[in-house]
DNA sequence: TGTCCACTGGAAGGGAGGGCTT
DNA sequence: AAGCCCTCCCTTCCAGTGGACA
C-alpha cells in the first residue's frame, strides 16, 4: 500500500522533467534554432496567400531529422494565425504519408481535415475527391496542403495518379484554391515522379542541409531549457547526445530522443541528475523499442522468416542467403502445419525486412553460384527471439528455434 | 568467351475481409 | 441485400543480372 503511493507521490514530485512533451518528436517548438533562412524562405513563399492568391508549390528536401516538418509546421501555423487576424481565409492541412501510407488514406485524410465527412474504407478514390472539391470549392479560402514523407506515396501504386489528380485539383475550384508542399528525405523520389507532377509541384524547391554537432547542441539546449528542471542535465550531457546523433547525419529528432529518454531513464531509476551512463543506455533502449515494435507486429510468415534467419545464422552471429532461409522457412510451416508462401514471397519479405533495419541484406552475385542476398540480423537476437515468443501463433516451433538458438549462442 | 545459376524485382491479378451507398 | 470499392497479403509469370566456371 505504502509502497504504491510512494511509487505516486514520486510521481507527483517533478524532478527531472518540467514538460516532458517539449522533447516529444511532434512538439512545434516556438524557436527553431540554424533554421531561420529556411523559415523566412518558406514564409515569403506562402505570404500571397493572406491577399488571397494562390502561393507557389514547394518542394522540400532534406535527410530525417533536419528540420524540415517542424519549420513547415511552425510556419504553417504562424500563416494561420496571422490570417485570423487579418480576416483572409487560410487553411493549412498536413498529412504524413508514412503512417497512411495509401493514396486512399492519404486524400481521406486531406478529406477529413478540410470537414468533409469520409470513412475509413469503402469509397473510391475518386469518390474522396468527389468529397473534398464539395465541400472546399466554394469557400473562398486557400488551402496550404503538407504531404509530409511524400515518397512514401509516390512509390505505392496508384500514388502517381493521386498526386497528379491533386496537382489539378485548382481547376476544379471555384473561389477556394490549394497549394500544395510536398517534404521527401528521400533523394531518388525526384527522378522516379511523374513528370508533370514533378514540375508542379517544384515551383519552388529548397534543400534542408543535415545539422552539425554544434547545431545540433544549440537545437538541444534550446528545448532542454523547456522540458527540464533546471540543473539536473550533468555537465556534458547535451553534448553527448548531439554527437551520438551528428553521427547519424545530424538527425535532430534523434538527438532529442535520446535526451528525452535519457531523462525518462533517470527519473525512473530515481536519480536526481541526468548522466552518461543513462545517455547510453537510452541509445540502447530506442534501438530495442523500436525492433519490438516492428517485429511484434509483422504478419505471421514474416515472423517464420525471421525465426528461420535467428536459426540458419546461428542465433545472429552468421550470414544466411535468401534460399537457406527459405528451406529452414519451409521446414517451420510444415512442423506448424500451415500454408507456405513462395520463395517470390519469402524474397518480398527479405527485402522489407531489410528497409525495416531488422536485417541488413546485400544483393550478391556469386557467379556461377546464383545471384541472392546475403543477410544477417541488424538487432539484439536475444531481444528478437524474446519478441517472436510472444506470438502464441508460433506455437512450439519457438522451442526449437530457441534450443538452435541457446546451442549456437552458448558456443561463443 | 559464353553459359548458367539462384535468385531479384517488376507487373498484374486474385480473393478474403470489410465498409460504403442505395 | 446487392453491388461497389477499399486494403492487405499473396500468387503467377517473367525478364533481368553479376560473375565463377568450363
């Protein structure tokens, strides 16, 4: 009993965080740091729409983490307020191609967000659109539509079309118009679009460089200075965290995870002071959240690909091919007793395996050997095994994976 | 030098599961 | 309820392909 309150009474007490929320990756801060020509770029361009005219369409690149959906956010936001005040009618709409990652889901989204009324399933494509010029034709009001990670999009079937369609919408319109800003970190999207889409849509292009170590410091202190009591980062902590990340092309958005969960570590473990030793351990905690997630929730046969690459690769420490995998695949459905999908499949899987980062895989040729991907597991095999043996549907096939899996791993 | 392996990766299509309108 | 259309996961078919080997 005491025990539970004083677990609630430390919760009460703040000590390491004054707002957490400040570090979260969706926090729009009010100072962004090393960004500001990018923001006064992006706020010239959309100026025209406070006299009513259409602003250009933008194109933004840059890698993850550099800035470029909270500067569009941020600015997105000022235009809004800044047209309430003065009585233009301005709407910005921001969607994330990553998390809805079909043309439906993606115009559906722009659909809901302007008020019109659209489910989850069952419309067509054009049906949605049908929607959405209804109800935005004659409002009078421009339209600022974000299509963040737009290659995500662009890549899908059908996503060419979408944004072709959405690069037209104007001509549809009669008082209302819609400009549309498109944000990739992906470098080759630019040659794969369509090319009328790709001319619409960069009337305008800006390029966000990644941020450097001492960037990526001032980034941190600026919102560390929010989201912290104060005095309870130790010395170099920040630092720290903007060298680990500058390491990974100054991505800031991890640069702030890694503080925040640094700081989350800290308050768990009850410590009053943030330090290294939770830094590092944040590093490892991220990395090991974020495979649970991806594993925990791939379909069942991408689960028996992965049990099948822990065994053929002897619990993580060596490579295995795509056929090797396949066979110890096939062997796994056959023990379960359930279907088999084709080697075409089990090749499909491997490869979103390996954008997933849970493997890493090389395309080789040897020669008179076959052309296959060499791969091996890019993530914490104890972790991965422990994940996958949460999936009752894997049924005693885990037992076995396991005891290749302890034979190999008590051999090192 | 050409062959040929063991796949890769593109394309199209299907059918199960499900929601929409009428 | 019928008739559409959606997504997701999968299949079938097939045209490449890099380089060791004969």
């Amino acid at each position: 009993m005491d025990l539970v309150r004083d677990v609630f009474a430390s919760a009460l007490k703040p000590r390491i965080f004054r707002d957490r929320e400040k570090l979260l990756p969706d926090y729009v801060p009010g100072f962004l740091p090393h960004r500001e020509s990018e923001i006064r770029r992006v706020a010239s361009i959309l100026a025209p729409a406070l006299r009513g005219e259409k602003p250009s369409n933008i194109f933004i690149y840059g890698l993850t983490g550099t800035g470029k959906t909270a500067v569009v956010r941020y600015v997105l936001s000022k235009l809004e307020v800044t047209a309430r005040e003065a009585g233009a009618r301005v709407k910005g709409v921001y969607v994330n191609a990553r998390y809805r990652d079909t043309p439906y889901r993606i115009i559906a989204d722009i659909g809901e967000a302007v008020g019109a009324r659209i489910p989850f399933t069952g419309l067509s494509v054009g049906e949605v659109f049908g929607r959405i010029l209804k109800v935005i034709s004659d409002t009078k009001t421009i339209y600022v539509v974000v299509l963040d990670e737009i290659d995500f999009l662009a890549r899908k079937r059908g996503g060419d079309d979408v944004l072709y369609k959405l690069t037209r919408i104007n001509s549809e319109l009669r008082t209302s118009r819609i400009s549309l800003i498109g944000v990739t970190n992906s470098a080759d999207l630019v040659e794969s679009l369509d090319p009328r889409v790709k001319s619409s849509l960069g009337e305008v292009e800006l390029v966000f460089p990644p941020y450097n170590a001492e960037q990526l410091k001032d980034i941190l202190e600026a919102r560390a200075r929010e989201a912290f009591q104060p005095g309870v980062l130790e010395e170099d902590i920040i630092p720290l965290c903007a060298a680990l990340a500058a390491r990974e092309h100054g991505d800031a958005r991890r640069a702030l995870d890694l503080l925040r969960v640094a700081g989350e570590i800290a308050e768990r473990s009850g410590s009053s002071k943030v330090t290294r030793d939770h830094v590092y351990m944040a590093r490892e905690e991220i990395e090991r959240d974020r495979v649970v997630d991806v594993v925990r929730t791939l379909p069942l046969h991408s689960k028996l690909v992965l049990a099948s690459i822990l065994m053929v690769t002897g619990g993580g420490s060596g490579y295995a091919t795509t056929g090797e995998v396949y066979e110890r695949y096939r062997y796994l459905t056959l023990k379960l007793g359930i279907e088999t999908v084709t080697l075409r499949r089990v090749s499909g899987i491997l490869a979103e395996l390996d954008m997933l980062g849970v493997i890493t895989g090389r395309v080789v040729s040897r020669g008179r050997y076959g052309k296959t991907r060499v791969l091996e597991l890019a993530l914490d095999p104890q972790v991965l095994y422990k994940t996958l043996s949460e999936d009752i549907a894997l049924g005693d096939i885990i037992d076995e994976v396991g005891r290749e899996f302890g034979k190999r791993s008590s051999m090192r």
